[in-house]
C-alpha cells in the first residue's frame, strides 16, 4: 500500500497529483467511462451551441428581409384596389405605409386565428391546415431576427399544370360581429421558375358575409425573389363577416415556394391575453344558418320529369341492385359502353342543357333522342328510371341534386352508386348476392327497413388508353390481373398515379389475392372515395346538395358515411373499369382555376362542419373547451 510523504517535502502541485492517483487507483472503470462520456456530451452541446449561432446569424444575413424604397423601418404593403372585383396583384396599387411596431397586428400579444398544425389524413376534423393529394412538407425553423424566434414553415412543390394548395377554415360567431381583419404572410421561393402567364404564389382568402355575399383577396408574392418577403393586408369591411377561408398557393411555376409566419388577427379578439380564438370563432359550435337553409332550398327542388319508357316485356328474374349514376345529354353515348355488361334495371339522372327561346323546358327532339339511346341498351327497364332534369344555366352542373334524385327512384333493396363512365364487372350482381349468401346470409334474409350500415366496395379500375368497341369484355378476376400485370399493362388501379389515396385503404394488392371480402382497415381517411354497392335503408345519408360541379362531391359522402358508422367492406370477385374521355369544364377549372379551388375547398369545409356536429364527433380541440 501506497503511503503518502510527510506533507513538508513535496510542493503543493506535486501532493494534488499524487492524491490524484492514488484516488484514480481506487476509481472502477465503470465509473472512469461514465465521467468520459459526460464531459464528452458537455463538449458536444458546446460545439452544436456555436454552430447554431453561425448557421442563424449567416441565414438571416441571406434572407432577411430587405426593401429598396427609402423608408426604412417601414413595411410596404398593397392596399385594397379602387374597384370591388377579385384583388389582382397585377393591377394597380396604391403602396401605403404601416408601422412595424403596431400591436394589433404584430405584437405578441395579438391572436393568431389561424392554426399551425397540418390535418393528417386520418383525422376527421375541420380545424387546422387541408392539404390536397398533394402533401405540403413541414418544419420548424429559428430565425435571428425582430419578428420572430422560431416559426413552422410550410413548403409546397410547385408544379406548373396544377395547383398545390392547403386551406383553414374559420368561421365566426355571428355575436362576434367581426368587420375588421389582419392578414399576414412571409413567402421565400427557391429557384422557382415561371412557366405560365397567370402563374401565382401567395395567399387567397375568401370572406363570406352574413348576407351571402363574398370577396375574394388575393396576396402575391415576386417569383424571381428568394429572401423572406411580407405581404399584409388591412381589411375593413361594413357588413358583418361569417367566415374566411384561407388557401396558401402555387400555381403555373415549377420549384418550391416556402411560407410562414401565417397571420389572420381581428380587432374583435384584440389583446387580452385571456381570451382565445375560441371566443369569436365557431369551430365549436354549429347552426344551420340562412345561408345553408337558403341553398339547400335552391337546389333541392329542381324542374324534372320521368322519361316514358319504351315498351319492355315482364322479366322472370328478381333484380335486387340498381346501377344508379348521373350523366349530362352530351355525354350520353359513354353509357353505351359502360352498361354493355349491365343487364338490371337503373336509375340514371340526366342533365339537359336549355335555352331561354324554350323557357327551359325541354323539347321533343331532346327527348326522341334520349329515348333512342335508352331502349338501345340491354338493362332490365321493368324497375329502371330514366329522370330528365333541364337547366339553362352552363356553368352550374348539380351532380348531387342529379344523384339523389336518381336514389329517391330506386325500387330494388341495393343500390350500386357508381359514375356513368365505369363500366361493372359481368355478373356483378350474381356475385354480389353469392358472395352475400356465404358471408352475410342472415343480412340478406333479414327484412327491417332499418337494414345494416354496410358498404360494399367495388373496386375501381382504368384503362390506360381508349379501348375499342370491338374489344373482348373482361370475363373474369384472373384475366383482369394478367392485363394489370404484363410488361405493358392495358389497365391500373383507378387513379394511381394521380391520388393513390383516393382509392388507397382498398388495398389493390391485398384484392388481387383475396377470396373473400375482408374490411379496410382504417376507421376514416379524408381522401377515399371508393364506388359502392349499399342498402337503400333509413341510415343512409343523401349526399350534400351544397356541392356541385367538379370537387369533394363524393368524397364528402364517404365521409358522412364513415361518421354514420358505416363500416366497408371490399368485394373480392367484382370491379369496376373507368373510359378514358375527354375532360369537362368543371374539371379543368379544378385543376387551374384558383378561385375556383378555393370556393370548391370552403364549400367542402361548411359541409364537414355540418356532418361533424350532427353525428356528435368529438373533436380534441372542442372536447378540451367543453
């Protein structure tokens, strides 16, 4: 053992490390490794500090926010244009000047409106950012800087043939009487390229009144920028405003436009740092206002009538699905192709476009023609319904007002709600009911109006190019997979490359090998849109009225459903192929018309908040408010 020295014969630094290693001599190796890798992670944070403080002092010198007009420590804004039209950032601006340091709509303490998290797909909610089928990426990100530390910033992949989008809905208390709004917005884009004349990246926001009116503004930024730009507009309005509907865009450039700092404030919420969002806003709580009342009734009762069928002979066999769709006059021809395989009865709505000459009524040659296409087709006419409805309106196609009245005239037990271009699998309806005789006897024998909340999936299918009349059909699951599958396939999944999530929880490769239906396995997503087979039973829910033209007609749908507790289930020995044909109006509006988008997307967000209240869905946000 080790003795120390008589203390007067070894100078103090030499005693400490002496008493150092003997001290180290008595230490575990345990215990040495746990010291070393401590004050290895002390270093480390030390290092990762200063390298932080050099990224955020470098990025901000890059990014800041700079402005060539002389007055410094001011923001340009655009203000309000002179006439009351749509706000385009290519007319003529008046540039006015507002105080940085103003707290009613910058300072901490002003209420934010607007949301910051993006709604995932699973979430049955109205309260935060929508994405389209296109997913925006996300992230946090620290600035050096006066008007904020760290802020989420959204980040969209523009593209020039379409748009890429995400909304907010918010809706205010009618109490609230809110007149005066904030919007804010920072915007960088990175190498993003102009492709279009009307490209756009920015913000857009529609506000509605109480008097069912609406404007629509409009926040644009400068594409060959790459610094953090703002843009805010001060909005003063006499009339009381309902709601506002946000939508952060990229439309006509290819690249990627970055936003943050996403701002809508009120003079109504002002600065009371107990007050909420909640307070003036009514996520939360619902009421069948004048203005829903009001377009239910406008479009619920339309002018229509019962085409006369041709004369048919009594068929022996007992149909028990009716195909039952909608389709316009000028596209009548597609349901020769795709009822070829159809030989039960239908309920088909068609929409007949008038003129004023004939006081929109609809005239004989009109109906002479119908007829001939209709007593062309093979499908059972004893249980079918033909419904002609006239409009002398181009612009307004009223696909669901066109589909619950082809619903109302069903006469059979199921209802096969599918678009009038798919064309069904042969014997889809025998093997619908054998496969319901196997799985769901008890179902089918059982006779209560009230029936059972299921959905039947048919799943969905296209060809990848036109086919031709004298093409064979399709006879069976195998023959179809072969097409699917070769090395140039004729036929894909409906949508794939498009959206693959529209028809994503039907499980396309889980079909190809099932022999028996089987459930998704999701209890919701706000994207699926499946064609189905379902009971025509007091459950079942009409679709919305609200929405028409191209957009979140269907869907919407699915999603009452999904609230009503329906449960589906894919059929594994039936499908549905879609035409290729050319693209509507509606559609190509949908895909390039801004406001178009955003009134299609607010119309989506007023329906959601109607089915979320009337089936009691719980919401986190609300249930904490409660």
């Amino acid at each position: 053992m080790m003795s120390l020295p008589p203390y007067h014969s070894l100078s103090r630094l030499d005693y400490l490390l002496l008493r150092l290693q003997l001290e180290l001599k008595k230490t575990s190796t345990l215990r040495i490794v746990i010291i070393a890798i401590v004050l290895h992670s002390l270093f480390s944070i030390l290092l990762i500090h200063n390298y932080l403080n050099y990224y955020s002092d470098t990025y901000h010198s890059k990014h800041s926010t700079s402005h060539e007009h002389p007055d410094k420590g001011k923001i340009s804004i655009f203000s309000k244009p002179i006439t009351n039209d749509d706000i385009d950032c290519e007319r003529r601006y008046k540039l006015i000047k507002m105080d940085f340091n103003d707290p009613t709509v910058f300072g901490p303490n002003a209420i934010n409106l607007l949301h910051s998290n993006l709604i995932q797909s699973k979430q049955l909610t109205h309260i935060g950012w929508f994405s389209d089928h296109f997913r925006w990426d996300e992230k946090i990100q620290c600035f050096n800087n006066r008007w904020t530390l760290c802020d989420k910033i959204f980040i969209a992949k523009c593209k020039p043939n379409s748009i890429r989008a995400i909304y907010q809905f918010v809706p205010f208390k009618l109490e609230s009487n809110v007149r005066h709004l904030f919007f804010s917005l920072r915007a960088t884009a990175e190498q993003l390229v102009e492709q279009s004349h009307d490209g756009f990246y920015g913000m857009l926001a529609l506000i509605e009144f109480i008097d069912f009116t609406d404007e629509i503004i409009k926040l644009k930024f400068r594409y060959e920028s790459e610094s953090w730009s703002l843009r805010v507009e001060d909005y003063r309005s006499t009339k009381t405003i309902k709601s506002v509907t946000i939508m952060l865009a990229c439309y006509g450039y290819s690249g990627i436009a970055s936003f943050t700092d996403v701002r809508l404030t009120s003079e109504s919420a002002g600065l009371d740092p107990l007050f909420s969002a909640y307070d003036i806003c009514s996520w939360c709580s619902f009421k069948l206002t004048d203005h829903q009342v009001k377009k239910s009734n406008q479009f619920s009762n339309p002018e229509y009538e019962i085409l006369k069928m041709p004369r048919y002979e009594k068929s022996i066999s007992n149909h028990q699905i009716t195909f039952v769709s909608q389709v316009s006059m000028d596209r009548l021809v597609i349901l020769e192709q795709s009822l070829r395989t159809w030989n039960g009865p239908v309920s088909i709505s068609i929409y007949i476009l008038t003129n004023n000459s004939t006081n929109g009524r609809i005239q004989d040659w009109q109906r002479l023609y119908i007829n001939k296409k209709i007593g062309s087709l093979k499908i059972s006419l004893e249980k079918s319904t033909i419904i002609l409805v006239p409009s002398v309106n181009p612009d307004h196609y009223p696909i669901n007002v066109l589909r619950n009245l082809a619903i109302k005239m069903v006469q059979t037990r199921f209802m096969f709600l599918v678009d009038a271009d798919f064309q069904p699998s042969p014997n889809l309806e025998a093997n619908f009911l054998s496969s319901m005789n196997k799985y769901h006897s008890n179902y089918l024998r059982q006779h209560d109006m009230n029936g059972c909340r299921i959905a039947f999936v048919v799943p969905a299918f296209e060809y990848l190019d036109i086919p031709n009349k004298e093409d064979p059909i399709l006879k069976s699951k195998d023959e179809l997979i072969q097409l699917i599958h070769r090395d140039d396939p004729m036929i894909e999944p409906f949508r794939l490359h498009e959206s693959n999530e529209v028809h994503g929880l039907t499980d396309y490769w889980k079909w190809y090998h099932a022999n028996r239906p089987y459930n998704i396995t999701y209890k919701f997503h706000d994207k699926y849109e499946p064609y189905i087979i379902v009971e025509k039973n007091s459950y079942f829910p009409m679709y919305d009225e609200n929405l028409f033209n191209y957009g979140m007609n269907k869907v919407m749908h699915i999603t009452e459903m999904f609230a009503a507790n329906y449960t589906f289930e894919v059929l594994d020995n039936v499908w549905t192929i879609h035409f290729q044909h050319r693209s509507t109006p509606y559609y190509t509006d949908f895909l390039k018309n801004l406001t178009y988008r955003l009134r299609n997307r607010a119309e989506r967000f007023k329906v959601l908040q109607r089915i979320i209240h009337q089936y009691d869905v719980l919401l986190d946000q609300c249930r904490l408010r409660n």
